[in-house]
C-alpha cells in the first residue's frame, strides 16, 4: 500500500523530476506533484511524494528531512488528509470587509 508524504521548503527552481529523482534513492516513486499557485502559475514551495509502500516513506522521511536540497532544507513529513473547507466566502461569514469600527 502507498503512503503520501508532505515535502515543503521546496526551492522554486525545483521540477517534479528533481523530487523524483530524490526521493527515488529512499525507495520506489510512485508519483509526484509540486503545488502551483492557480492564479499565477508559479511554484509554492510545497508538493506531495506518494512512495509504493510504508516502508519507503519512512525510509524518505529518516533520509530527507530537513537535508540540504537545492540551497534550501527540505521537509519531509507524512502527509495528513486535506481539512474540508466550508463553503462561502469570507465577507458572507462576517469576516474582511464590514466596515470601519468607531
């Protein structure tokens, strides 16, 4: 069963082959996906590392975390499951945008 693992700090210059290639020498790479911001389309630092087995993603994390990794020291962790977010905007819930306080 494949385990999916967080990796921040990522360097902007970095490509999905580059975390391939890394993480490849911790175990077998089942997929990768670097996180782009949708509006501008650049890079956000952060992707998702899916490892064939539990195993491997250990062995990545006691390996990668916190290792030099293109100028900058990456984060490796255990990926937790996406919160649900509620649906709405922020000015509907009472947030940004009521007004000056008095």
């Amino acid at each position: 069963m494949s385990t999916r693992l967080y990796a921040g700090n990522i360097s902007f210059k970095a490509s999905e082959e580059d975390l391939k290639d890394l993480f490849s020498k911790a175990g077998e790479v089942v997929s990768v996906k670097l996180i782009k911001d949708t509006a501008t389309g650049r890079m956000r630092g952060f992707g998702f590392v899916e490892m064939a087995s539990k195993e491997d993603a250990q062995k990545a994390i006691s390996m990668l975390n916190g290792k030099p990794f293109m100028d900058r020291n990456i984060i490796v962790n255990e990926a937790k499951p996406q919160e649900r977010r509620e649906r709405g905007s922020v000015r509907e819930k009472g947030g940004f945008g009521r007004g000056r306080r008095r």
